[in-house]
C-alpha cells in the first residue's frame, strides 16, 4: 500500500512521516499570532509636566509584566518625530497619545480615548474590561476625555519641569 504525501506550502510532496497534523499547524500559527501580539510594543507619548500624565505612566510601569510599553514625553524630540511620521504636531498636549506597534509595518497612532482603551486593555487581567466603553461612540467617549484633560493640571498639579524616571525603569523610557 502507497503512503499518502502530503502538499506542503511550497508544492513539494512531503512523506507522511515528515508531514505536520494540520490541528498542530493551527495551534502554531495562533501562538504565532499570540507571540507577536505580545511582542508589539505601544509608545505612550504623555505631557510630561502633567501630574496626571505622570501617574499615569507610574500606573503602567508597576502593572506592564509583560514589557509591552515605552514611554516619551510629547516635549521630546522623540515624540514630535514620531508624531510627524503620523502626521500629528506635538504642539497639542491635552491630548495623550500611543504608538501600537512601534517599529512594525502595521504602526499606527490612537490618541484620547482610544489611546486610554488600548492601554488598559493591553495590560490584561480586569484592566481589559475597559474594551466595554468601546460600546460608546467615540465622540463621547472622548468628550469626557477633553473634560478630563482641560481641568488635568488644577486637579492633578503641573510640574516645572519633566520628571526623570525612576533608574529601574530608565530603559522604558525613548
């Protein structure tokens, strides 16, 4: 009895011996897939004098066990490259804004709410149950972000100057 080859993607026949189950094929493209999901990383460009902002970054960097984030204040050269290569002016620090998928062919900018979702959502655990607000339209959504972010510095505080990171947390910072 002949054994059955298999095809494999380049059209060459592969002995039955070499061939890989397609149920093992598909968990290996959806840990790919997994993989590079958590290997992207998101660039939280962040008012560096905002108190808020700044609390902000400290919420991320104790919860970001999987190194999922830098960070750049939008007064850094960094930031206004970035935001250039988007099309964006750094002139507009009300806003927060986050680079997904820094460096990758699938970079892209989200600003205000969005910018908040993604954060949070990829944080996981019940940070991810934010992806709810998602129900609202974005409009309102990010009106009560434009809410937030007008009265920042008289509720949080404005420093004089950005705040230097901690030394452990150095190299997360662009």
């Amino acid at each position: 009895m002949a054994a059955k080859h298999q095809e494999a993607s380049s059209g060459t026949l592969v002995p039955p011996f070499l061939a890989v189950p397609s149920h093992i094929s598909t968990d290996l493209n959806l840990a790919a897939k997994a993989m590079s999901e958590t290997a992207s990383i998101s660039v939280v460009l962040y008012d560096g004098v905002c108190g808020l902002c700044n609390r902000l970054n400290q919420f991320l960097l104790k919860r970001d066990r999987h190194d999922r984030f830098r960070f750049a204040s939008l007064q850094s050269e960094v930031a206004t490259e970035l935001l250039k290569q988007h099309g964006t002016d750094a002139v507009d620090l009300d806003t927060v804004y986050v680079v997904v998928d820094y460096g990758q062919p699938t970079e892209r900018l989200l600003s205000r709410s969005d910018a908040i979702v993604h954060v949070l959502e990829r944080l996981g655990g019940i940070w991810s149950l934010i992806s709810i607000g998602k129900v609202l339209p974005k409009a309102i959504r990010d009106a009560f972000y434009n809410v937030v972010a007008i009265n920042r510095y008289r509720v949080f505080g404005k420093y004089d100057v950005c705040l230097m990171p901690e030394e452990r947390y150095k190299e997360k910072f662009l």
